[in-house]
C-alpha cells in the first residue's frame, strides 16, 4: 500500500539554524500538507500546499518557515533560524485532491529537537 | 478551535466492542465527520468519515445519529494494537485543501 515517507526521522539541531524536513508525498496526490505537533499538546496544522504554491496557512507557519516542491516527488519544510519552541514532531500529509471527502493519508514524522 | 467534544480516556477489554463518542452540536449541514487515530506519536491515521450516514469498513463501523449532532466510532474486536488517542474531527465539504482541526481526542485503552 503506498504511504507517505519522511525524512529524517530524529532531527536534532542549535538553535538559530536552519533545517529541511522533507517528506515524499504518496504518488499520484496532488495536495500535500504540514502539521506539527509539540510533546503533550494537539496535532495543529501549518500549511496547505497545491500547484505550486501555499492555498492556506496558519498563524504558526511566520515568516520563518517555508515549504517547496522542488521535483516531482518531494516536498519540504524549512525553518530558516530555529528556535527552541519549534521542538516538536512534524508530520507530512497528502491528499488526493482538495475535497473534504479525500482523506489525508500522514508520513510518520520528524521529531525536531532544537537545543 | 476543534468543534468536537469527546471524553479524555476510556477503557476497553480485548475482543470486545469500543463504541467511542463524540459530540459536534454545532455541525453544518456541508461538514464531514472524520475519524483519525495516533498511535504513540506516530502519524494520525485516518479510519473512516461520513456525511450523514452510516458507514462501515474493515477498520471500524461510524453512526451518525439523524440530526448529525454526536456520533459514535465503533472498533468491533478490540485488540492491544487498537490502543491510541482518536479525534473526532468535522471538516467542512466543497472547500478545496482544507485542513484537519485535531482536539484532544480520547485515549483508548485496551486492556488484555
């Protein structure tokens, strides 16, 4: 059954730098998505993503971060200068296409450790 | 902020049913119910999602009651492996890319 890929898995990095989490959406989607998820706390949404450019963002997603499809396969996530509160689990998901009846099918995370 | 209730925790013994509930009083008459489960901080994963009728797959059974205010996620056999945090999500229709609203879920317990 085709799944959603992440990379890395474990991610630990100082703060004030940059990092790229990159995720390998199922194949034939073509809406993929960024959420994160701080220890003990809610699963909370980032980013939207579709032909190219952002379709929605959240309050979280500032001007630190930034996300990119950059071939046919990959999609990513940057965070340009860390901070200690980015600490968190970050998922990646996609959907087939926009419609509510579409599940999100989720990679199984990056755990981003800013120190 | 989620527009689903659900109670924090339940317990359940291995093979029999769970029947989880979830409250969303204020659902629209475009908005899906979705069901998504998280197993120890891996991805959620989705289970099942309905408009306004029943629906079963191999996973889990969804009852939505007629006026669309609760429903209740059944897991027909419980096993060990179906221990996790489940979140009951609505999710409005006809809007592109929408993204999914996760509340705190109820951490299910199945217990051998």
């Amino acid at each position: 059954e085709p799944e959603v890929t992440q990379t890395p898995s474990h991610q630990v990095t100082q703060m004030g730098q940059e990092v790229i989490l990159r995720c390998v959406p199922i194949s034939n989607h073509l809406y993929f998505y960024w959420y994160r998820q701080i220890l003990g706390q809610k699963v909370e949404f980032l980013v939207s993503f579709y032909n190219n450019e952002i379709s929605e963002k959240s309050e979280i997603f500032d001007d630190q971060f930034s996300v990119e499809r950059p071939d046919g396969s990959n999609f990513t996530l940057k965070i340009r200068s860390t901070k200690l509160e980015d600490s968190a689990m970050y998922f990646c998901a996609s959907s087939e296409s926009g419609a509510s009846y579409n599940e999100q099918f989720f990679g199984p995370g990056t755990r981003l450790t800013v120190l | 902020d989620a527009k689903t209730t659900q109670p924090p925790s339940m317990d359940c013994a291995e093979g029999r049913a769970a029947n989880l509930p979830c409250n969303h009083s204020t659902i629209s008459g475009n908005e899906y119910v979705y069901w998504y489960r998280q197993i120890h901080s891996q991805g959620p994963q989705y289970i099942i999602h309905g408009l306004k009728n029943n629906e079963t797959n191999e996973m889990a059974s969804l009852i939505i009651t007629e006026d669309r205010k609760s429903s209740t996620l059944i897991l027909p056999h419980a096993t060990l492996r179906d221990t996790a945090v489940y979140y009951c999500i609505v999710r409005v229709t006809g809007k592109g890319n929408t993204p999914l609203v996760f509340g705190k879920g109820t951490r299910l317990s199945v217990i051998a």
